[in-house]
C-alpha cells in the first residue's frame, strides 16, 4: 500500500484527451522557447565542459518512460566516466563529482539537455522525476503502475520537495543508499502518485511556476502553502521533518 491509499479506480481523471492536447502543447511550446533563450547557456556549458573534467558533454542514460518504454535521458556530464556503475545515489561531497559538474549539479543548469528530451516526446515538462529500473523498483505496485502511464518531467512534484535530495543523503546518520531506499523512495513514490491522482492543466502550470520560483528565490519550503502535501508528508519520518 502507498503512502496516499490511493486507489487505482480514482486516478484516471488527467487522461482525458483535452488536457493530454494541451499538455503536449505546452510542452513543445516552453521547451522550444527555454531552448533558444538558454541556448548561449548551454553553449557555454558545453564548450567549458569540453575543456575540463573528462572531455566529455552529455551523459546519456537510459531511463524508464511512459508505458514502460526505456529512452535515453540527456544531461550535461558532472561526474567521472563510469559512476552510474558504482552507485545512482549521489551527495553534495561525492568525491565522483567534477569541479565544473558541482556547480551545474547545484544551479540545475545540468538537467537543461532535457529540454530536447521534451521535444522528442520522450518527457514532458511536468510528470514524474524519470529515473533508472533498479530505482524505480523501490516504488510499490501501485505506484508504478500509475506512472507508467504518463510520461516522465523534467520537474514535477517529487523535484520540488526533494529539490536538496542530495543534502538529505549528506545530512542523514544511515548509509546512503539505505536512506534513500528506506526513507527518499518511499515518500517520493506517494508524491508522484499524489500528483497522478490530481494532475490537470491548472496544477501543471502551478507546478511550472513553482519550479521557477525556486530556480530565483532558492526558498523550496512554500510547497507547503501551494500544494494539499500535509496529510501524506506526516505519514513518514522524513515527511515529518521536511515539515519543519
């Protein structure tokens, strides 16, 4: 059972064909849009990146997407060739982060690519955070099945309130890879579902902006004040202390 209780009859409001047009919409519109706005700074980002650390831009990896279908997630390189082999769970002090990558990591400036991965069709701009199978396997049976049928975002729900995920790790007294598969995943999962249960038009664009107001501000708390998250964040331990 989820966090939520969520039940699997009362969560296919979000699938009517109006709000999955609009959706898809506005996802070619604002990430065509951010795309050439940012674009000096993603080259900026590439030619930096070609010149330090490992020579390399992009890290490709394959993810899990709508309907179960693996693509391959772009992001701007931050760690040394072959650290997704050794562990996915990263904190702010990971020796396996790059000078360069550090501040991309901690400016999201490294989960721009995605941008593309929007525009192909592979994400949207609002969904669940698209992770790799060995991680979204600690979700429940629940709750993966309701996220495989959308598509994963590049911010979402679950982005917001674990914005400083990698700071949780750090902080946490447990080992990291325990902490996140006894504490991180379980109540990611229910935020996820929470958003799947009440997903819309109006809550995409809620999100959106919630996002770039975290972006300027750097204040994630007032998720608290903008999203009905009480009730699911008091039923875990960390839930309890993010409400803090």
């Amino acid at each position: 059972m989820s966090l939520t209780g969520a039940r699997i009859d009362t969560l296919w409001k979000g699938t009517m064909p109006v709000y999955l047009i609009l959706k898809r919409t506005l996802d070619v519109f604002l990430s065509g849009v951010a795309f050439l706005v940012i674009s000096p700074i993603l080259i900026l980002a590439s030619v930096i990146l070609k010149f330090t650390g490992e020579g390399e831009v992009f890290f490709r990896q394959e993810r899990l997407g709508r309907n179960r279908e693996p693509f391959m997630l772009l992001k701007f390189v931050t760690m040394q060739r072959g650290s997704e082999k050794v562990s996915s769970v990263t904190s702010p002090d990971d020796p396996r982060v790059l000078p360069v990558g550090r501040v991309l990591r901690k400016t999201k400036i490294n989960e721009l690519p995605q941008l593309i991965n929007v525009i192909l069709g592979d994400m949207s701009i609002v969904g669940f955070r698209p992770l790799v199978k060995e991680s979204f396997d600690l979700y429940d049976d629940t709750t993966r099945k309701c996220l495989f049928q959308m598509k994963p975002g590049l911010t979402g729900i679950g982005s917001i309130v674990f914005r400083d995920e990698e700071e949780l790790i750090r902080q946490s007294p447990k080992e990291k890879m325990r902490f996140y598969e006894e504490d991180i995943a379980p109540l990611k999962g229910a935020l996820e579902l929470w958003y799947f249960n009440n997903r819309s038009f109006m809550l995409d664009l809620k999100i959106i902006f919630a996002t770039a107001l975290i972006l300027v501000a750097g204040d994630s708390k007032f998720y608290l004040r903008w999203f009905d998250l009480r009730a699911i964040m008091e039923k875990s331990t960390l839930g309890r202390e993010l409400l803090n």
